[in-house]
C-alpha cells in the first residue's frame, strides 16, 4: 500500500468493489483488515428530518498495523467505529473487518465486569471448548502483552482506569480477534495512563502480525505511536495514509484556521 490511498474529486477513496471476485480483491483483502467503502449512516430528529452523521466515508486498514482515526469533536469518528464494529447499520456503503473483532468502548467501567483481572480477562473464553490449561495459557499471554501479568489476582475495583483499559484490551486478545477497534480510550484517564494504554496495544500488536487497530481520538500527540492515520471533518474522511504526513496535513489546517480567526 502506498503512503495515501488516491482520493477522488469528491474525496472518497477510490477503491475496487468490495464484492469483486477478481484473483486481485481477492489478494488485496488478505491484507487488509479494515474497509468502508462509502459510508454513510444519519438518524432521524424528532422533527422527521434526516441528520447526516457520515456521508460518502471510505477507509481501508492494513493488517497487522495500528491505526488512529482523528478528527474535532462531532465529526463522526466514534460514530463511523460503531458502523465498523457492526454496532451501527450504515445507510450506505459496505463494511469489510476481519473477525474475530473486538470493541473496547471508552469508559472501561463499561466493560470490566468480573472481580478479579484473571476472571475478567477469561470471561468472554467460556464460549469456546478450551481446557483450563488452555485458559490459563491464553489469559497469561494476553495479561503479558498488555504489561498486566502480575496482576492476575488482583480486584479490578482496585484498578487505575489505565490498568482497566489493558485488562479490557487483554480480554479481547485472549479470544484471539484479529481487530481491536478503540474508542478513545485515553479520554478518562490521567497522563501515566494514557502513556501505558497506548504502549499496551502498540506492543500487542508489535508482538503478533495477526491483530489490527483502529484507535479514535482527538490527542495529535499520540499519532506519534501510529504506522497511519485517517483524519475526519463535518462527518467526512478528509485524509487517509501516513501518520507522520497526516500530523502534517492536521497541523497545517490549525495553522490556517488560527490565522483565519485572527485576521
């Protein structure tokens, strides 16, 4: 994949169909874990009008990288996460993610539910047909990649929101998904956790080629972890590739709209 995906006049990505049969969709999807191809999603006010949410969105995500999706308040990304994550129908367009899948939602409160971080990491296992070796096994791998081993008997109600966050994180990599889609899981959390989530999933998937990221937030700052970035305005993908020239195209728009204001 080259640094930026084309865009078109319109600046959708210009994609090959997501339903095509051809031998090159068909090796192009091997290595993509993530893509939209045109979505749009919008809700229905208590007036009866359509409000647009996402309109006319195209992304597509390399398997095996961490990616960020940026943008300012009300732009759509957690909204445009939630139709990835099938937790949202799209309007328009279609939806390609490799499954097994997972979602970590923001508040970890949300989604850690057992008392201690072994049970809780093992929770979603019981629906497979695995030995309790088997568990173990797949609980200590995960708790490590996440820097969380030896925290295996602790009680979560002891747990920073950081630390809740890897345990959610783990939970999903003990069930081996091949995506983890994040929302902003940084937002409730103090500096040392913020450092310490971001860490735990780019080293989760430095250690396994197997799982993809998509992380939403609106800190620039933590594009310095990514391998690329999408970046969204008013419900639309605006740019999409490289995270360093992604920074860029961002810093560039601030600059501009700063200067704007003050003249």
């Amino acid at each position: 994949m080259s640094s930026f995906t084309t865009l078109s006049s319109s600046g959708s990505l210009l994609l090959p169909p997501l339903n095509s049969t051809s031998s090159t969709r068909a090796n192009v999807t091997e290595n993509i874990a993530i893509e939209g191809r045109n979505l749009s999603f919008s809700v229905k006010t208590k007036q009866g009008r359509t409000l647009p949410i996402l309109e006319d969105c195209s992304l597509r995500i390399p398997s095996g990288q961490f990616w960020m999706l940026l943008g300012p308040n009300g732009c759509g990304k957690s909204t445009l996460l939630k139709v990835l994550a099938g937790l949202l129908n799209p309007t328009n367009g279609n939806v390609f993610v490799k499954r097994p899948k997972s979602y970590v939602f923001q508040n970890p409160d949300h989604q850690v539910v057992m008392p201690t971080v072994e049970a809780d990491v093992a929770f979603g296992l019981g629906k497979y047909s695995l030995t309790r070796e088997e568990v173990k096994f797949r609980v200590s791998k995960a708790l490590d990649a996440v820097g969380m081993l030896n925290y295996q008997q602790r009680s979560t109600q002891t747990l920073s929101g950081g630390q809740k966050q890897r345990v959610a994180i783990a939970g999903a990599l003990a069930e081996a998904c091949k995506v983890l889609l994040l929302d902003e899981l940084t937002t409730f959390l103090d500096e040392k956790d913020q450092v310490g989530v971001i860490k735990a999933v780019r080293s989760s998937l430095d250690s396994s080629e197997e799982v993809t990221a998509l992380w939403v937030t609106h800190r620039l700052e933590e594009l310095k972890y990514a391998d690329g970035a999408v970046y969204m305005e008013d419900g639309r993908v605006v740019m999409h590739g490289d995270a360093t020239r992604v920074m860029d195209f961002i810093k560039t728009r601030q600059s501009s709209y700063i200067t704007q204001i003050n003249s």
